[in-house]
C-alpha cells in the first residue's frame, strides 16, 4: 500500500507530529529539498532513516531545529559559526560543529563522529513541525540513497511510498531552493571548509567571512564521513550522464540550459535566460523526468557556468555521472 501524501494544514503536521513522536518516519518540505524526518533524539527512529533509504551507516544526517538558540543546546559554536548561523539562519546552510556532551542527540545522526551536523530550515511547514513535534528533526533527502533528491510530495512516493518505514508525507509543495544546503566545517585550528556546495553560495558565505573557505580533502567512501552527500556517486538517475555537451548524440536525450538550447533539440532547459537560481530549483525535477523519458538512453547535459550556483549544480550533475559501484 502507498504511503498517505496529504496536503500540510494544522491537523495534518500535528498527525505528523504525533507520528513523529511515536518514532515512526514523515517525508516533509524544506526550501531545500524534501526530507525524511525522524525524532533526533531517538536512536531506533534514526535507524529506520538508514533502514528506509537503504543509507550507509557512516554517512551522516542533518538535523534540523527551530533555531539558534535550540542548535546551541546540541553543538558548539565557533566564532566563524556564529557569523554564518547570524547571516543565512534559517535557510539552506548546514554548520558541522562539535556535539556538546550532554545533547540528546543519537549517536547515529552523527555516525560516530564528534560532530553534528546542524541547520534551521525556513520553510513554514518545516518549522511548524519542529515546534508540533517537540524535538530535533534528523532528516536527510526523502528517497532511497543515492538516488536524486526529491524537489516535490509527488517524487518522495516514487521513491519511498511503498516503505512500512514511512507513515505519511506532507506535501507543501515544490521547493524553492531545489538543491541541499550548503555544508560548512570548522576543522579545530583550520579554516572553515566548504564540504558540499549547495543552495547558499560559496561567494556569499566568503562574503560574511571575510575570507576564502578552505577546499575539502578528496573523499574516498569510508573517508567521506564529516558531511552528507559526500560519496563520489550520489544523486544518481538511472540512465547514464555525459556532461558538459554542446551536440548530443542520437542516442541521447538533452538537458539543456540557456538561451541556446532550443537550437540543440533539448527535451527540458534548466533555464531558459541561463538564471542559475532557476537552473538549482528546477535541477532534480528535470532530471527525474527525463530518466523517465530515457527508455535506454543517455542523459546529455549542456555546460552549467561553474559560479555562484552553478558551483553546486556541477557538484551534483559530476556525482550524478560518477560511476555506479
């Protein structure tokens, strides 16, 4: 039976709410990209999240919390940190910083680490179901692992509504955002580090630093513990990717971006006008609609300029193309 996917209003988040608190799982809008939610604090319910996505243990979660004041009672803030947490709180930044002591947090969210990685949404629907629920939402991407990220209620279906695992998804919606937050570390005596490009731009981020973020080491699977989405292969359609196409073959189906697209035969464009926040929303939508199309196919993917944005969008599209293992 397919999980229940219900329009988010009061009654429905205090449902998933209660749900939540009874340590079952709930698929939610974030201005990011749809979550898989589960209560923080309890260690069975954030195992469901990996037993669901099919997720690897060492690969850690984000949790999401009302705000500052709430994330501070989990981690402990750098001076850098405070910065970031001032100017992109809430909205798609992610702070990895030392657990304190006495959080509640599972152990699991953090796979062992010292480490939590933390944010505060924006989305309305987000934030009313923190507060319904009480507590610390663990909640990675709302599909199975490794697979593309779902932008709307109707895509978390596709890919999780058959789990006895997930006992509703509240829909709010497409997400603005389109693409993860953004992750940041703060590595003891280093710079911060950007260890995932995502829906805040590095430029931004260095803005408000006043200095370049430092470059994450190459991650092997083992060693690509300290953030989310870290795997080589990741965000991955089921067709095979070539990137950074200017004609595509006969066997191909286009992605296109930019005002020459058309020109190419491109199936969908990312954006038309070449606006790179258009291209991020529209990103994982497109690319599970024309998986859809493939029918043994290639995707071919147009070139993304690799700025602002665009940073994130090749981030994704190179592990999408990675080689499956």
């Amino acid at each position: 039976m397919t999980v229940p996917c219900v329009t988010a209003s009061d009654e429905t988040i205090a449902e998933a709410a209660e749900a939540l608190c009874e340590g079952r799982l709930v698929a939610f809008p974030t201005e990011t990209v749809y979550g898989l939610g589960a209560d923080a604090t309890d260690d069975e319910a954030v195992a469901r999240i990996f037993e669901a996505k099919g997720r690897p243990h060492f690969n850690p979660l984000i949790v999401h919390v009302s705000g500052k004041p709430e994330a501070e009672t989990h981690a402990i803030f750098t001076p850098e940190a405070e910065k970031l947490a001032a100017a992109f709180w809430p909205g798609g930044l992610t702070l990895v910083l030392p657990r304190r002591a006495d959080t509640p947090l599972s152990l699991l969210v953090s796979a062992g680490l010292d480490t939590v990685a933390i944010r505060v949404p924006a989305h309305s629907v987000a934030q009313r179901l923190i507060a319904a629920a009480g507590r610390p939402l663990a909640a990675p991407s709302a599909n199975a692992s490794g697979k593309v990220s779902p932008t709307r209620a109707e895509h978390v279906v596709e890919s999780l509504g058959h789990s006895p695992l997930l006992a509703m998804v509240l829909d709010g919606g497409p997400c603005a955002m389109g693409l993860e937050s953004t992750v940041i570390g703060f590595p003891e005596g280093g710079r911060p580090t950007l260890l995932r490009p995502g829906a805040v731009a590095r430029g931004d981020i260095e803005k408000v630093l006043g200095a370049p973020l430092a470059e994450a080491a190459p991650q092997s699977d083992e060693a690509g513990r300290s953030s989310p989405g870290q795997l080589a292969s990741h965000y991955a359609p089921n067709a095979p990717i070539r990137l950074n196409v200017r004609e595509k073959e006969d066997d191909e189906i286009l992605l296109g971006f930019g005002p020459d697209a058309p020109s190419l035969g491109a199936s969908l464009n990312l954006s038309v006008k070449g606006d790179l926040t258009e291209a991020a929303a529209n990103l994982f939508a497109m690319l599970r609609a024309l998986d859809d199309e493939a029918e043994g196919r290639r995707l071919a993917v147009m070139p993304v300029p690799h700025e602002g944005l665009g940073e994130a969008i090749n981030d994704r599209l190179s592990r999408a193309a990675a080689d499956r293992k």
